[in-house]
C-alpha cells in the first residue's frame, strides 16, 4: 500500500475541508493505516465502534452493505465512508454546512479509491506471475508434470 500517495490525499483533504479536526483511513478492524490530525487509538475506537455499528444495522436490515455511516452532534460529525471492502474513511469535523462536507469526503474517497485499485491489480498481477512460474517449474519440455502426481502418497500412473 503506497502510503506516501494515501497522506498525501488525507494532507489535501484536511487543509482544504471547512471545519476540519482529523481524518483517518482505517482496516475493517479499525486499525489505522493512515492519520491526519488525531491520534491512532481516538481513530481505532471511533472507526471500531462505528464498523461493528455498521455491521449489525446491515445484518439487521438484510442489506448487501453499508456505504456510510454518520454521528451528527451540536458540535459536528463524525462519520465513516467505505472506501473498498476492506478500507475506510473516518471524518471528524466541526460544524459545518454538511453538503459541502459530504461533497469534500466523496471527491476524497474517490481518490483513495482510484489508489486502491491501483495497488489492487499490481496485487494481482504480481500473484497471477508467481504462480505461472511455479506451475511452469512443474512442467517439462513435453508439457506433463516434471514431479509424479500423487493421490495419497501413492504415485498415479499417466
């Protein structure tokens, strides 16, 4: 995970948002990966108990997945955005007006997620060539197995 390019879209996002006061890009476990502007264990909590949150109003709902999740108090918001399966987006921020908050966290998102994808297919692509080249060190010239298959320690005639 290119974690230079992931502060660098939170350093953005924290110095253009109105009424910012940190930002965190967390696991599913709501371990930090990245944060701007709030410690790592404010983030773990915040971001865990918003998951689970997240997790139980989707199981009592029946509903495929939850996109965001929002705290909205006197004094501002605090609120999660998926940004893939396994990543999310943590926002605090005073009061604001809260479509120009949402509009800034969506552009953000956004971004985080062309980056994740990214390293997403790199991901692939680096797995799909390690196991061409196991399976190529398997096979010989003629195109059969180099080591005799097996099927409980007994070898399997071709």
């Amino acid at each position: 995970m290119n974690i230079d390019e992931i502060r660098a879209i939170l350093k953005k996002f924290a110095s253009n948002m109105m009424g910012f006061q940190g930002t965190a890009l967390v696991n599913s476990e709501g371990k930090p990966i990245a944060t701007i502007g709030m410690d790592d264990d404010s983030a773990l909590i915040m971001a865990g108990t918003m998951i689970y949150l997240a997790n139980r109003t989707r199981k009592e709902v029946q509903w495929e997945g939850i996109e965001q999740i929002s705290v909205k108090g006197a004094d501002g918001y605090v609120i999660l955005t998926t940004c893939s399966p396994d990543i999310f987006l943590l926002v605090i921020a005073s009061k604001v007006p809260e479509g120009m908050l949402v509009v800034d966290i969506n552009r953000t998102v956004d971004k985080l997620k062309a980056v994740l994808k990214d390293e997403e297919s790199q991901s692939t692509d680096s797995n799909q060539t390690k196991l061409q080249e196991s399976v190529s060190k398997l096979i010989s010239k003629d195109g059969k197995f180099s080591h005799p298959l097996m099927y409980r320690g007994s070898k399997i005639p071709d």
